[in-house]
C-alpha cells in the first residue's frame, strides 16, 4: 500500500500533452505493486477468527463493504472532478477548445 501514494501523487502531475506510456503506465504499474500484496490480507483479515458456522456471513460483510466502499468512493471523486471542472470553466469564461481540454485535465487532477 506503500506504494500508491506516490503513485497517485505522481498522475496528480499529468497534464494536457501527457502521453500514456511515459506519463500514465509507469503510476499505474508502481499503484499495482502496491495494491496486489495487500489484496490478499485484506480480504483474509477480517475473517480470521470468525467462527467457520458464520463464516460466509463475514465473508459477505466484507463483500458488501468493499462494493459500497467503491461506489461512495467512485461518487466522492466524480463530485470532486465535476466541481473543479466547473469552478475552471467558470474562472476563465472563453470556453475555446484549449479552455476545456485543460479544464478536463485539471479536473482530474484535482480528483487525485
């Protein structure tokens, strides 16, 4: 987990000519070094020492939690793209194609 910090930290510096393989992949490649060792445990943790009669109700609470978890998180980050999107596109009134492609971008950052 140690590593998606700075892997986030890092895309919070892409902008409007980033190109995918120099500026995207090499984040996303260090986020999964540090998402796929701790992907295990946290699905084993919170069923460790779980009686094995309510084992898939724990299993299932867990589920549930990852998947709403998800969706709050997914919404939060959409809000926050959105706002930012618009507070730019509000502070410079010429919406030209250059003004929305960097509004985009700065959305998205601001999202990270």
């Amino acid at each position: 987990m140690k590593a998606q910090r700075p892997s986030l930290i890092w895309m919070t510096a892409l902008g409007l000519h980033s190109t995918y393989a120099a500026n995207v992949l090499p984040p996303l490649l260090l986020a999964g070094l540090g998402t796929g060792p701790a992907i295990a445990p946290a699905i084993s943790l919170p069923t460790y020492g779980v009686n094995e009669r309510d084992a898939g109700v724990a299993s299932a609470a867990v589920n549930v939690m990852q998947q709403i978890g998800g969706s709050v998180g997914t919404a939060l980050f959409n809000t926050m793209a959105t706002t930012a999107v618009t507070t730019y596109l509000t502070d410079h009134p010429r919406h030209t194609p250059q003004v929305l492609a960097e509004a985009g971008v700065h959305g998205y950052a601001t999202a990270y």
